[in-house]
C-alpha cells in the first residue's frame, strides 16, 4: 500500500489522498482551498479555470500523480461529505480521470451534480449513490471495497471512507465529530468502528483540528438549547429577526426552523447558497421543515421580500447568507445598504455560527459586525457548537480502530502536531507509526 498525500497535509481545505494498491489507485476527496478561491473571485484578471485555481492554490496540485504514474491508474473517486473543502475541486479534475466512478452518499452526490453544473464542466465520470453503512465493490477491480460507515459532522450524510483490501484496510477520517445525541438522524456506527478495528486497520488518515482541545464535544443538542435562549431574548416583537449559519448544516436549519416557527412570525430563506443545500436536501428527502418556510434565490425575490420586512418587521423571520461577512452574501448587501431594507436600533441578529479562522473571514466579520453595533442592533454571536471533535473524539477513534499506522490531516502544522501528541499517549512513534507530511508526499507501507 502506498499513501500520496496530495493536498490538505498542510492547511485547512484543498483535501486529496490518493491510495494505491497494486497497480490500482483511488483518490479520496478533491476539494477547495476556501482562501484561494475567495482571492480568485476578487481578482478579475485571473481566469475561474483549473489554471487559474492552480495558480492560487485553490485546488489540490494532483499533478503529482502525474509524476508518479499514477494518473491514469485511478479506478475510483470517493467523496467523503458534502463540504467545499472535500468536493468542489472535483468538477475541475474529474476530466483527468474520465473512466473513474465518483462514489458518495445521496446528499453529497446531489450538491457534488449541482456544483458541477454551477461550473459549466461536462461530466464524462459514472455516478454511484451508495448509502451510508455499506459495502460496495469496485467495476473491474479484484479483493477490493470501499465501505461508507455513518458518522456526525455538521452536514449529513457524512461518513468515514475505508478501503478494503488485500493489503489491508485504508481509513480516511475527514471529517467528524462523535455526537451521541444529534437531534437529526444517528449517532455515529460505534459497532461497525469497533468490527473495522478488531478486523485490523492498516493505515488511518486523521482530521487533525480541535486535536488540541481537552475540553469535552459539545453535542448539537447543546446548539438547540442555545437556539432556544437566543430566541427568547428577542423580546421586541415589532423588532426585526434575522438568524445565519452555515449553509450546508441542515441540522441546525432545522433547529432554527423550529424556533423561529415558535415566534409565530413567517420563516423565509434568503440566499444563493441556502437555495443550493436546502434544495439539495429537499431532493433526497431530508428536509423535515421544507413545508415550514419559504426560498428567496434570485435577486427579485431577495429584494421584494426584504421590501415586505423593511414596512413589516416583526411579521418574518429572516434565515440569510453572510456569516462570515462574505462578499455579496445577503448580510454583506444589506450592510452596504444595497438592498431595500435597512437594521434599526433594537433589531435583532443572531450569528449560530463561528468565524472561520482566515485572515480574510475575521478581517470581514469585524467590520460587518462593527456596522451593525454602529446601527445598535442586538447581535448574538457564537450561538454555535462546532463540527469537529475535540481530542476526545479523536482518542475515541484511535481506541475503536486501532491502526497501525496514523497520518494527521486537515490542519496546519501546529494542530498536526498536536494529533500527533495524542497518538504518542497510544504508542505511537513519530516516523514509524505515526507521520507528520507535506503535500505531495509518499508513504510506502
């Protein structure tokens, strides 16, 4: 078995790992670099290509499998959750790997196709919707299968990603978080972990963030309970209410749905991005609250509605885009006051979010959230528990599976190292069982 470790060994995103067995490669995961993008999106004089997310960074640099012969070699993509950090990527690198199946679960699937129509790239590559908690064999590929194993994340459908092979079992753990009272769907599958370690795991790639923090996860159920006393600070009911979080995170939507529903006010979702996912989810039939609010996707909509909000402020509940005070998101408009409503003093805004640690998120949100005070509205941020687990989660893992060999991923350096602490608490060795790696290294096992 060996390991190139294509992207994501060094920062947060841009995550790819290709494994080859034999004379067979598969890649796992082909994602963003959010920081790239966002300097691509700003700069008009380079192009929305593969050469012009090459050159910022923005993608996994593959072209190491060139070099090692590997490319054309792949015989499978698998995608391990629907975040852009880990599928969107692959629109712009699939063609390098026409004849490879693109495997993942139903929700990541239906926003992979959607990125890759917003992309405008054809797709040559066989689609496989596989179900969490299953096992599936490859086309054309001998003692060989990939396995999804249901785990919680702050999306759904999130999974753990094992290889099974002749040579051993490959595991890749990005990303998760140990949740055993999600207040949507399962707790993760402890008895199919503890089976995959009792059978033996050979190799074990690890999220790495949050690897230093002692403190105990918290569980989305806490996130409701901070919904719920959010909300009920709102004690203006002629003030407006507006709430964002994380596009993607149906979950905790759902939460909110549930509490804005409460208020007795109307639930509207603004927003290209909430328009995207919650279609998404919509379509493979996981959204419990579809019938409890209503989309505003194009800028028509945005503006009559937020028209309604500005003359009726306590009739709506506003669900937006903008929690890290990104460009052209509904709260960025409304703060440069480009859309038909403005924030008063004693207005409401609840951020159920964390900002993202980029220079360019916090510089953004400091001066959204400098605006707003300016204004006098109310704001409540941090209403938010995160998706990935603390260092008990990873302990937890590494007890359940056991591998021989650990490879810490998605992180810096410093929070690399860290995962790497734990795993020396187990045994591990730096350089024989456990190994710190750059981008486009290769580990022979």
């Amino acid at each position: 078995m060996e390991v190139c470790t294509v992207g994501g060994f060094e920062e947060v995103g841009k995550n790819m790992t290709a494994v080859k067995v034999g004379e067979d490669v598969f890649l796992f995961d082909c994602g963003f670099y959010l920081p790239g993008v966002i300097e691509l999106q700003e700069d008009p004089s380079i192009d929305y290509t593969v050469k012009g997310l090459r050159r910022v960074g923005g993608i996994p640099d593959d072209r190491v499998l060139d070099k090692l012969g590997w490319t054309k070699k792949v015989k499978a993509i698998f995608l391990s959750h629907a975040h852009l950090d880990h599928v969107a990527g692959l629109p712009f690198l699939a063609d390098r790997y026409p004849d490879a199946p693109i495997y993942g679960t139903p929700f990541t699937m239906e926003v992979f196709g959607s990125l890759y129509q917003d992309a405008k790239i054809p797709l040559k590559n066989p689609l496989k919707i596989i179900n969490t908690n299953s096992t599936n064999p490859i086309p054309n590929v001998k003692d060989v299968k990939v396995e999804f194993v249901h785990t919680t994340h702050s999306t759904i459908d999130c999974t753990f990603v094992v290889l099974h092979s002749n040579e051993g079992a490959f595991f890749y753990a990005l990303d998760y978080k140990f949740d055993d009272t999600p207040t949507f769907g399962s707790p993760p599958n402890y008895s199919r972990l503890k089976e995959i370690g009792e059978n033996g795991v050979k190799v074990a790639v690890i999220n790495t963030l949050y690897s230093g923090k002692k403190e105990s996860n918290l569980s989305e159920k806490d996130a409701d309970e901070m919904l719920r006393l959010a909300f009920e600070k709102v004690q203006d009911k002629n003030s407006a209410l507006f709430i964002t979080t994380f596009s993607s995170h149906i979950e905790r939507l759902n939460n909110i749905v549930k509490h804005a529903k409460n208020t007795g006010r109307e639930v509207i979702f603004i927003g290209r991005s909430l328009a995207k996912y919650v279609g998404c989810a919509i379509k493979i039939g996981k959204c419990p609250f579809k019938d409890q609010m209503k989309i505003m996707k194009y800028r028509g909509q945005v503006n009559s509605i937020l028209k309604k909000v500005e003359t009726n402020r306590g009739k709506y509940v506003i669900i937006c885009t903008g929690h890290q005070g990104e460009k052209n998101s509904i709260l960025d408009r409304i703060s440069k006051g480009t859309t038909p409503f403005n924030f008063r003093p004693g207005d409401n805004l609840i951020f159920s979010s964390s900002v993202i640690p980029t220079e360019v998120n916090i510089e953004a949100r400091e001066k959204l959230d400098a605006k707003f005070k300016k204004i006098g509205v109310n704001l409540q941020i941090n209403v938010h528990v995160h998706g990935h687990g603390s260092q008990e989660s990873k302990k937890k893992l590494i007890e359940l599976i056991k591998p021989e060999i650990i490879i810490p991923s998605h992180g810096n350096r410093k929070q690399e190292e860290e995962l790497i602490c734990v795993a020396d608490e187990y045994g591990y060795k730096l350089g024989k069982t456990s190994y710190l790696v750059s981008n486009g290294d290769v580990l022979k096992f």
